[in-house]
C-alpha cells in the first residue's frame, strides 16, 4: 500500500486537559473569593445599618438616612448605597448566596474529614 495509515497522535491530550483542569480550578478559586467578599459586604451593609440606626442616633425618613454623627452617617450611607444595589440589581445578594453555599460545602467536607480520622 502507497499510503501508510498511522494512528493520529495523542500525546498531546493530556497536556491540554491538564491546562485546562488548572484554569478551571483557578476560575473557580476567583468565584469562591468574589462570592465570599459579596458575602462579607452584604452582611456588614446590615450590620452597619443597624448599627448606626441604634447607636449612631439615625433616623430613617423615606428613603434618606439622617444621622447625628458624621461617621455614623458615613456608614449608614455606605451600607444603604449597598443594600438598594442588592435590591435592586441583586447581583451582590446571589453573590452572596454563593458565599453561603461555599461556606456549607466547605462544613462539610471538614465534618467529613473529622469523621473519617
């Protein structure tokens, strides 16, 4: 026969997969952080919030935020601004939900771990 017929070359694959593999993994390492900052800052938004309503003397009229004091009035605003983009946007909230689910996965494959030593 005039045409040698060749196995295609493989060799190749596995290298690729693994590239692959570590792209995947390090896009997942950024998602995990990213839902864990959304997480952080949904949940200090309320912390401050609720701070500032009860201790910084602020009073709530409508939408604005009225404080006695500069800096409760800073954070009061801040945590505002982020809790009507999580309304409103909901892309820092199902961030944060994502956080949660990290956080529950990461539980229990600790509790898993425990267990089995």
């Amino acid at each position: 026969m005039l045409l040698e017929q060749r196995r295609p070359d493989r060799r190749w694959v596995p290298r690729i997969s693994l590239k692959v593999a570590k792209v995947g993994r390090g896009l997942f390492l950024i998602l995990r952080i990213v839902c864990y900052l959304a997480l952080v800052l949904v949940v200090g938004s309320v912390v401050a919030l609720v701070a500032a309503m009860t201790f910084g003397g602020c009073t709530q009229s409508g939408d604005w935020i009225a404080c006695t004091s500069s800096v409760a009035q800073g954070a009061a605003n801040a945590a505002n601004i982020t809790l009507l983009t999580s309304v409103f946007t909901g892309v820092p909230v199902l961030l944060a939900l994502g956080g949660i689910f990290f956080l529950i996965r990461a539980s229990l494959r600790r509790r898993q771990t425990n267990e089995a030593t």
